[in-house]
C-alpha cells in the first residue's frame, strides 16, 4: 500500500513538473522528467512552512513580551506537517510518516479547543 501511494505521489509530481516545465521553459528539464527533483523542492518547502511556525511564535512573542503562541502557529503547523507528510509517504519513511502523522492529531486537536465554545456557553 505504502509503495503504491508513493507511485501516486511521484506520478502526481511528475505530472506537475511538466506543466511547470510547459508553462516555465527556463526551469530545468528534470523537473518534467524526474519527479524527485520537483520532490525534494516539496520537501524543503514542507521545512520552510514548519520553520516558519517557530518565527512567527518568536515575533509574537517578542512584541508582547511574553511567551506566545499565535495562532498562526497552529496553522503553520498543519501547513508544515501536511506537506512533510506527503513528502514522507513518498519517500516511503515509517520515521517521518509516524512522527508527522502523530503531530497533526496534536496541531488539529489544539485548534479544535481554541474553537470550541466553552460548556457554559453552549445553548441546548
């Protein structure tokens, strides 16, 4: 099942690096022929949205002078977890599939208690 879904997304990747070849002549030619090229770029944004979790909780923080998470946090969270998600199943890592598997229940359950209305303001 696991290879499976990596040929899918290394199939998808690959289609897209033709378009992106297609539409952007002046990208190089293995992002339409090997779909690790465009992977890899899918990887490293995947890093750049989790990273980014970690600035903006930073600069939040730094302005209200105080430890802050935002909420964009969260958001940057699931941005950063799905995309590594993907780009685990694709490279087939039980490691990473688990370790950001697990993470998204977390970023999803917290923004679901940050929606969530409080008992007492429930009307039944």
């Amino acid at each position: 099942m696991l290879a499976g879904l990596s040929e899918a997304i290394g199939s998808g990747a690959l289609a897209i690096g033709q378009l992106l070849y297609f539409l952007l002549p002046f990208l190089p030619e293995s992002i339409s022929t090997r779909p690790e090229t465009l992977m890899i770029l899918v990887g490293f944004g995947g890093q750049g949205l989790f990273a980014m979790r970690f600035i903006v909780q930073w600069l939040k923080s730094e302005g209200e002078r105080r430890s802050v998470i935002p909420l964009a946090f969260w958001y940057f969270s699931i941005g950063g977890g799905l995309v590594l998600l993907l780009y685990a199943l694709w490279r087939q890592d039980p490691v990473i599939i688990c370790g950001q598997g697990l993470g998204l229940l977390i970023y999803a359950r917290n923004l679901y208690f940050i929606y969530r209305k409080p008992a007492e303001q429930k009307t039944d």
